[in-house]
C-alpha cells in the first residue's frame, strides 16, 4: 500500500515538473516580455509598457533613446533614426514615476551604452513625489539575478502572453516595434477633443507657494542627475514637452502659476550644470500649444507635433543656456498670464454674436492659421480690387492665425471683418451662417469640417478649397464622409469668378437663416 503510494506522488510530481517544464519552455521560446530576444519568426504583441519595457531596453541595440511619459508615446523609433541617421528606440512608461525611469535605464545602461538619450521632461511627472506607485513594475524583469528568471518562466500571466502572443500572429494582430504602443492612429485630434476632455477648474482662492513643489522636484532631479553623471559619455537631451494652452489655463485657475515656473527653473538650473546635458524648452511654442487640433486632451499631443520637435532637436532650436534660461522663463510667464483663455468659451462655441451682415455680398475666408493666412493675402487682394462692392470675412482657429489676420484687416478696415470659426458643433456653425450669411465660402487648403460643409449646403453658400493638396491617405480618410462632403467641397473657383452672377450676391446673401 505505502509502495503504491509512494509511486502515485511520484508519479504525480513527475507530471507536475514535466508541466512546468513545458510552461517554462513555451514562455522561453516565445518570450512575450521580450526578455531574452526580439523575436524574428512572429511579431511582438506590445500589450504592457512595465512588463515589456527592460526586454526593448536589453534587446534593441540603439545609439539613440527616447525615454518619456506617455507624452512621448507617439514618436517612433524610425522618425528617430531618420532625424538623427543613428538606430534607435523608444522607451516609454505612461504615467512613470522616476524611480520606474530608473529602473528601465539600469537595464539600459548595463546591457549598452547608447550615444545620446532623450528624456521628455514632463511637468506633471517632474513636479509629484512617488506617493501614487503602485508597485506594477515586476522586479524580476529588471533586476540583475538571473535566478529571478523563473519567476518569468513559471509564471501564469506571462504563460497567458504567449499564448496571446501566437494567436495574435496566427490572426495577423502582431506589432512592430516601432508601432507598438502609439496610439495616436486611433485618436481624433481636434480641438472639439481638447476642449471636451478638458474639465474646466474653480479659480482657487489662494496662490500656491512657489516652492510647493522644490522637494519632490529635487528628489526626482536626483534620480536623472545620477544616469548624467554615472555616464558621462553619453549625450542626455532633456526637453520639456509642449501641453496645450488649456493646461495653463488649468495651472493659473488652480493658483500654480508661481510654483510650476518655479519647477522648470529648478530644473532647468540643476541640469545645466553638467557638460553632458542639453535642455530645450517646446513648452510655450505658440504655433503648436494655441493650436489645439494638435491635441486630443489638454496635454498629448499629435505624432505630427512629435515629428517637429525631432527636427527641432535636431537643428538644436529652442535650446536653453544658463544665459538665456531667465529670460525666456519670464517670456513664458508673461504669455501664459496675459493669454485670452476666455477665447475657447465665446466665439468658438458660438456663445457671443459673430460679425453681423452689412447688407453687401460677403466673401468669407476661413486660414486656420499663420501659414493659411500668409497664404490667404494674395487671395484677399484680388477679392478686394476685384469686388469693390464686397465685403471680406476672415476666419481663423489659432490665436496666432488670427493675430496674422489683423495685418491683414488693416487693408481695408470698413470691408473686412474678422472672427474665429466656431468648434465644428451643429448649433454652432448654424449660428455662424445665420450672422454671417457669407455669399461664398473659401477654405485655405483642407481645414474642412462635416458640419460646416453640410450647414454650407443646406444655406447655399458654395464652398471652394484653395490651396489645397490632397494625399492617398487624406482621399480615403475623406471618402468615408463623402456623402457629407461631396457638394460643398467640388464647387470649383468657377463659383468665385461668377460671384456677381449668383443669386445670393444679388439679393444680399439673403436667405441663409
């Protein structure tokens, strides 16, 4: 009986350690963590930043690393190459603690020595302590004791991965590593987006201290302190991201203007101290921060706004010195105090009235921005000299766009008005028509929006696009609204050469309430 026994939880053990065995032997060959190879027979399934994170940082040889927030989740590793000619890799954490930096850069560190790396600084990861961790990075994947792997191989969730991992192939679902974990492909970036993922706060009755934030800054100016000095070969770009406008509507309302300036200049101070450091500042450029169709919150923003940082990197613009570091701080300050928020609550959602009709034909046309409306003016001029019986109407979406404008108005300031074009809401571009009653509509190259095309064709104002370029992709993007779009947006400049002839311009634009 006891020999039986004895052979059962013999045999029992038997298959249990043949089990896991065969666990630790499917994790090892598929490795979903990417903990001891890149795989070159089936792609990678990039499915979680924090376990996957010290694989690309061991595996991926690179001369160049971005490392960031999910403020830089959207750059790719072959935007990086191409920018700077190095091979490259992009090593992110979404909302990371630096202590969760630290750790991925160890295992940066011991496995090569990369030549450069870009670290995003971002201001509401630089300015917190790490009160909020919640332990999810797994400490076996990026310690150094190679007996840790078995908490790897023998490990359900990661056994789960690779059976994810080869489904995903087998239906086509893999990832590359220079796609996997972007996501601004599925995002809608517009201002609408912006504004509606942006929770307005309360004025604050008090002003924060300018130095709230001086101890936890330091404690994690410490922790990059320590990689810049550990490596002294290695170049460490460190730039502050560009949030849009809403975020320093959300800072001043809040009463942290003093405070958050205070964080950048303690940054900026401690990290220049170090011949291997370059800081740069795209925080406050005004063409990508007012505009907020490059964002779908009040912070991320677009892979497009990725891809002109990298060029400005790389033509080393926007750098900041001990010399100029003050000055510019104080630019900031003066720009983000002084700035109209109040704009994205009044016209842009048609909440105050736009330029009335004067009762002669209007000619509108809608530049987005400073590059659309430089290219308006030759436009405007001939409208002008042309129809002398004609009023102009200029539209914008950016404060820069409409600042360009006013140059633009001082033509001929009894006939041209000017206004932003409200968000792309139904009420709202009814409303705009109804004020406006434009005889016709021209678009600077592709700012085209379904609502404002299909109001366009319900009031008769012909819509034409100047300017405009269109790629493969745009056209496909396009088609998808075609039946919204199709009218408005093929009316050809044949309907600006007959605009004495329309019906509109006769009786005044009348009929487009």
């Amino acid at each position: 009986m006891k020999q039986a026994y004895r052979r059962w939880v013999c045999g029992l053990l038997a298959c249990i350690l043949v089990l896991l065995a065969v666990c630790g032997a499917v994790v090892y060959v598929v490795d979903p963590c990417l903990y001891y190879r890149v795989p070159d027979k089936w792609q990678p399934v990039l499915f979680n930043e924090r376990y996957q994170m010290a694989g690309l940082a061991k595996n991926v040889e690179a001369d160049t690393v971005l490392v960031g927030t999910s403020m830089a989740a959207n750059y790719r590793s072959s935007w990086i190459q191409e920018t700077f000619g190095t091979s490259a890799v992009r090593l992110t954490i979404p909302d990371g603690y630096y202590s969760e930096f630290d750790q991925v850069m160890n295992v940066l560190f011991r496995t090569q020595e990369p030549q450069r790396v870009i670290f995003g600084l971002d201001l509401n990861i630089l300015v917190r302590d790490e009160s909020g961790l919640t332990g999810a990075m797994p400490d076996y994947l990026y310690n150094a004791n190679p007996l840790d792997d078995i908490q790897y191989l023998l490990n359900k969730d990661t056994l789960y991965y690779s059976a994810y991992t080869l489904l995903s192939n087998h239906w086509g679902e893999g990832d590359t590593i220079d796609e996997g974990f972007t996501w601004d492909r599925n995002e809608w970036w517009n201002h609408i987006s912006a504004l509606e993922n942006y929770d307005r706060p309360e004025i604050a009755a008090e002003e924060l201290p300018a130095d709230a934030y001086r101890d936890d800054v330091a404690a994690n100016l410490a922790v990059a302190e320590r990689w810049v000095t550990e490596h002294p070969d290695t170049e460490f770009d460190f730039f502050l991201p560009p949030y849009s406008i809403l975020f320093w509507d959300k800072v001043i309302r809040e009463g942290r203007t003093e405070a958050v300036f205070a964080a950048i200049r303690q940054a900026g101070q401690t990290l220049l101290q170090y011949d291997n450091v370059k800081f740069y500042g795209y925080l406050m450029d005004p063409e990508i921060v007012t505009n907020l169709d490059n964002y779908c919150d009040y912070i991320h923003h677009s892979g497009g706004v990725c891809r002109e940082i990298l060029a400005m990197l790389q033509r080393e613009e926007g750098r900041l010195t001990e010399e100029n570091l003050e000055e510019t701080l104080a630019n900031w300050r003066e720009f983000v105090v002084h700035y109209d928020y109040d704009q994205f609550w009044d016209e842009r959602f048609a909440w105050s009235s736009f330029p009335l009709k004067t009762g002669r034909p209007r000619v509108w046309i809608h530049a987005v921005s400073v590059g659309e409306t430089n290219a308006a003016k030759p436009l405007l001029e001939a409208v002008l000299e042309r129809w002398p019986e004609c009023d102009v109407l200029l539209t914008h979406m950016t404060p820069t766009g409409r600042e360009a404008g006013a140059k633009l108005v001082a033509l001929a300031p009894d006939r041209i008005h000017q206004c932003y074009l409200p968000y792309d809401a139904p009420y709202a571009v009814e409303k705009f028509f109804r004020q406006t009653q434009p005889t016709i509509g021209i678009i600077m190259e592709t700012e085209v929006w379904p609502n404002l095309m299909s109001e366009a064709k319900r009031c008769g104002v012909p819509m034409v696009l100047a300017n405009a370029r269109e790629s493969e992709k745009s056209r496909a993007q396009a088609e998808k609204f075609l039946d919204v779009m199709r009218f408005p947006a093929s009316v050809s400049f044949s309907s600006l050469r007959q605009l004495h002839g329309h019906p509109r311009a006769e009786r005044g634009g009348q009929g487009a309430s």
